[in-house]
C-alpha cells in the first residue's frame, strides 16, 4: 500500500477534505504526546496524510487565509515539506493540496538518525527568508525556528489525538537535503519531524 499515488499527467495530488471534527480532548493530546522514534512500515493513507498537514499548517479561517499555527507577525513564511516514499511534495495550503517536488524516495535526506529514512512520513520546515522582510537579519534564524516550533506541535497534539508516534528533528544534513528538495538560496531548513503507526504501544 502506498500514500500517494502518481500521475504522470500533473505534478498535483489533490488532497482529500480536511476532517475537522471528533478525535481526542486537548487535555488528553496533551497528556499522551511524547517522542517516539520506532516506527512500523505501515504506509499512512491520503486521508490521515491531509487531516496532519491541515493540522500542522492548514488554512482554518479562509476569508483571512488564517492558519492553524501562529507565525510572527503573520509572514507565514514556512512551508512544509511531505516527503514520502513516493516523492517529495511542497504542501500548498490554500489549495490543500501536494506539489510534487520529487519522484524518488528522499526520507534519507531528511535526518542523520537511522529512523528518517524508514519513517512513513518526514515533515520538513523551511523558512523563506525573502518573505520576513522587515526583521534584522540576525532575527530571522531565531523566529523561523519559533514558528516551525509552533507547528511541530500541532502536529505532536494531533498525532497523540489520533493514535499516530512523531519526533521533531534538528539533526539535519541542511546542505545536502536543500539541495535534494531544490531550495531557493532564501529558504532555509529549521525542523524536520517523522510520523507513522508506533512500534510500540503508547501508554495510555
């Protein structure tokens, strides 16, 4: 079974509706989540795979293309990466859906720890500097990292609220995974996180 299938006819996989309703209590989420770093190979469906990014960074105020994490003085200026087994894909929020970047199997390239390159899905953040256009440059590392904080823990709450393991990730190759996913020279990579089905049981 495999998440996304590929046409070769558009580089665009149209996600599935968002489900925005039911699953845990926010204090449940909050009392489950925790890191998890053994992951089973079970691919994740489309379906799971559009209710995480819509968590993560979707749009949930449409007539002000609000999102569902805060960003500093609203420049949403990271993007998120889905990268899979089936490509690399750019997730586009206002359209929700992927954008294929790459058909091949980058998981590799997303972290140093062995796990990355089997996890189901690997969440990468990148930050365009070009759109925080009126902070110092020396802030911009500082709050890039901040927002893509605020979004990995979205995507921590959601995963405890639906019974799925993640673990945010700074130990990063930058240099080689920007390059593997065809970064502008103003973007730059803050977190990656891996998602899947836990190994082992969470306790509850």
């Amino acid at each position: 079974m495999s998440t996304v299938q590929l046409n070769l006819e558009t580089d665009d996989v149209v996600l599935p509706p968002a489900r925005t309703e039911g699953g845990a209590t926010l204090a449940s989420a909050l009392r489950l989540r925790r890191s998890t770093r053994e992951f089973l190979p079970d691919a994740l469906s489309l379906q799971e795979v559009s209710d995480l990014l819509w968590a993560a960074f979707g749009v949930n105020r449409p007539p002000q293309h609000g999102r569902t994490a805060p960003s500093a003085h609203d420049w949403q200026e990271v993007t998120v990466f889905a990268v899979l087994p089936e490509g690399a894909f750019r997730y586009d929020p206002q359209a929700h859906r992927l954008s294929l970047v790459k058909a091949e199997d980058l998981r590799g390239f997303t972290g140093l720890q062995a796990f990355a390159a089997s996890a189901p899905l690997d969440l990468v953040y990148v930050a365009d500097f070009a759109a925080m256009h009126d902070a110092r440059a020396d802030e911009r590392p500082f709050l890039a990292g901040a927002d893509a904080g605020c979004i990995a823990q979205n995507v921590y709450l959601h995963c405890a609220a639906h019974g799925l393991g993640t673990v945010v990730r700074a130990l990063i190759d930058r240099r080689r995974l920007a390059q593997a996913l065809g970064l502008q020279p103003t973007e730059r990579i803050a977190l990656a996180q891996s998602v899947g089905r836990c190994a082992t049981p969470v306790d509850t």
